[in-house]
C-alpha cells in the first residue's frame, strides 16, 4: 500500500508520521493539511488542587479552542474562581456527581460557544456520577468522559462491562447523526505496548482482559485511537503513573488517556501528542490537532 506523510503546517503541528493509505482509506493528498482545531484533554485528579498548582499557566500557554477535564472532584459550587472566571473560555461546561461530593466529575471549557451541550448518556445507573459532557459543533459532536475505573480487587468490574456497553451504544447512536471525538480518562491499557508492566497486572483494573475487549469492541464499531493510528510502535508513552514509588520519575506509567476519531475525520488528523512534562496531576495532558 501506499505510505502517506503527514508534513507540519503553520508551525502548529508536530511531528511528520507516516500511514497508509489502505489503512486509511483516503488519498494522500487529503493528509495535507493545517490544523485549525485544537483539543486539550487532562484528568486532573482533583480540579481545587490542580488549580493550586498553577496548572491554568500551562493552559494558556498550550490554548486550546477546547479544554476537557476530568476527575474534577468538585461540586459547582465550590469552582474556583481563578478557572471560572478564565476569559479566554467564555463557555464553560460542568458535571459533577449528584451523591458523592469530591468524586468523579467532568468539565469542557470551549473558546466558541457549542450549538448544543448535554450531560450524560440518558442512563441514570451511569449519569448520576457525573462523567459525560457531549458539546455539539457544526462538523462533529466532542464527548468528553470520565470512564469508571474497575476499583481495587475489581469490585467494579461487572458495572464496568455495563457501562462499556451502554456507553458505546450511546456513542454509536451519536456517530449516526454526526462525526465525533471523544476524548478523556478512559481507564484501560488497550495492548501491552501501553503500559509499563503488562504481566503484572492482567488481573487489575484497567488491564483486565474484558475492559481491554471493550475497548476493543468499541474501536470495532467504527472509532480509531488517534495516538496509535500516527505512532502505531510508541512505546513508553503514557498518560497516568501512579504518585507511589517515584513512578513517574521512572516513566512506569499506563496509557489511559485517549483521543478516539469516527472513521469520517480520520482524513483531518493531523497529531495527536502527550505532553508528559506537563506537571499538576497523576496524569498528564494530551492534545489533539484536527483540520475540519
């Protein structure tokens, strides 16, 4: 088949990657293009302490059009005004859990104001916690989402696997109307190749072979994992170590962070890029340029 380069343009846009063309299924001349819309994802592990740590500093140095968060941790509230008050995103989106304070929660900060936005999946089992914010753009519906983690000793597991079936079918109906991108903490390591110790954890959450089969059945369905797609051989690339064992200073991390594109904007992808020197969370951020 034919490889295909992907060249930066404006300056914006990273690294050149190579594809190809039957794996895409488009021309190589619809690769080239400038990127005119830019996403930044990040769990931030608690949004009061994040914002402590001078972490809207690097917002506003990376500036993206659109800024998703995840675990909040934060009820409406009790927001800090250093982010709500952010001129620079005059529409600013906020789900939170309804009976746990402190406990999961997302955000979608957007510089143009969305058509439409909604929260949750139109499940109560799943929208009670506060993990999906969907904002409707002309060209594409971005869903943002904070996944259910399987828990220690898996406790979670069997409303994990609910979850992933329910969630993919939510997705699915969406992709029907309009293209996607989801972004946000989708807690599983999909392959060996994204985290550091595979062996060692096929029996802990986020590496377990059902949600890694979910992650599978939902590419399967039409979704591509950007990330991989330009950098199919990465390793050590991860997005969340864990603060124990001087984790990150070592880079024994899991990638759990992810952009997913439907099959139709695969033609605009132009990078998708971890910023792991991005400091302020067990996570890092990750960002996405696309030309729509």
């Amino acid at each position: 088949s034919q490889a295909i380069t992907r060249t930066p343009l404006n300056g914006e846009i990273c690294a050149s990657c190579t594809l190809t063309a039957a794996s895409a299924s488009v021309s190589a001349g619809q690769f080239i293009h400038a990127s005119n819309m830019k996403i930044t994802s990040w769990n931030v592990d608690g949004l009061r302490a994040w914002v402590k740590k001078k972490s809207l500093d690097w917002v506003r140095k990376e500036d993206p059009d659109v800024l998703c968060l995840q675990e909040t941790k934060c009820a409406e509230k009790a927001l800090p005004s250093d982010i709500t008050d952010m001129p620079e995103y005059p529409h600013k989106y906020w789900a939170g859990s309804e009976h746990k304070e402190g406990y999961s929660g997302v955000a979608m900060l957007c510089k143009t104001e969305p058509l439409n936005v909604t929260y949750g999946i139109g499940k109560e089992e799943h929208d009670k916690e506060g993990r999906v914010i969907t904002a409707e753009f002309p060209s594409f519906f971005l869903v943002t989402a904070y996944v259910p983690n399987a828990s220690r000793g898996l406790v979670r597991l069997d409303y994990r696997k609910t979850w992933d079936v329910d969630f993919r079918a939510y997705l699915s109906d969406l992709d029907k109307r309009k293209s996607l991108v989801l972004c946000g903490d989708l807690n599983v390591a999909h392959q060996e190749i994204d985290l550091k110790n595979p062996k060692g954890n096929r029996k802990n959450a986020g590496f377990t072979p059902e949600e890694r089969e979910g992650f599978t059945e939902l590419l399967e369905a039409g979704f591509t994992d950007s990330f991989r797609e330009l950098y199919p051989e990465q390793a050590n690339a991860y997005t969340f170590w864990t603060y124990m064992m001087n984790a990150r200073a070592k880079n024994v991390g899991w990638r759990l962070d992810y952009f997913l594109l439907s099959s139709a904007l695969l033609p605009g992808l132009c990078d998708s890029k971890i910023r792991n020197t991005a400091m302020g969370s067990d996570h890092c951020p990750i960002t996405l340029y696309l030309a729509m």
